[in-house]
C-alpha cells in the first residue's frame, strides 16, 4: 500500500468513526453506500472506498449579461437588489449533479 492509499485509508476510517456515510466501488463499477458501517470489512486491497460526496451548491443572479455566483441565499438577495437585478432572477438556486459512476 502506497503513502497515499494509506492516507485515504486513514481518511475513510474516521469519516466512518465519525459518522460520515462511506461509499465502496461495487458491481458495474458504481460507488455503493456502505450500509452499516460497523459491519463492513474495509478491505483495501480488494475494493476503493471513499466519503460519499456532498453536492456543491451556490445562489446565481442572472444580470443583461453576466451572472454571478454566491455561497449564500442572503448574499445573493443582498447584491442582486443593489445591482437592480430584476427579482425573478435573484438568488437562484443551483445544486451540482453528482455522476455515480466516477
């Protein structure tokens, strides 16, 4: 096992310890939540696990010509109303597609 492999090792366990939900690379090649953590076998040598990923998210305002992202609702209601941005397109909000399969 490399430096790396270990750390992500590392990683996963105390996600796990600490409650996150952990993912393995199971049949077709497709992450698979691990149901009960406490009784997977955390073999790292035959399968890759990781942290479920957590979508990103962000509220856009839609100006003539450029749009702006913001990591908070208030924040994009805030500048969008001092930027005369009309309110159908102020703080709209955009989540990310997370593929499954990489």
């Amino acid at each position: 096992m490399t430096l790396e492999e270990m750390r992500n090792a590392a990683s996963v366990l105390l996600a796990a310890l600490n409650g996150e939900q952990i993912q393995y690379l199971g049949k077709f090649e497709k992450w698979t939540d691990c149901e009960d953590v406490e009784l997977a076998d955390f073999n790292f040598t035959l399968f890759k696990f990781r942290i479920k990923p957590e979508p990103r998210e962000c509220w856009v305002n839609f100006y003539n010509e450029d749009n702006y992202a913001h990591p908070s609702v208030i924040a994009a209601k805030a500048i969008g109303h001092t930027c005369g941005c009309k309110p159908e397109n102020t703080a709209i909000h955009m989540q990310e597609a997370i593929n499954n399969d990489t």
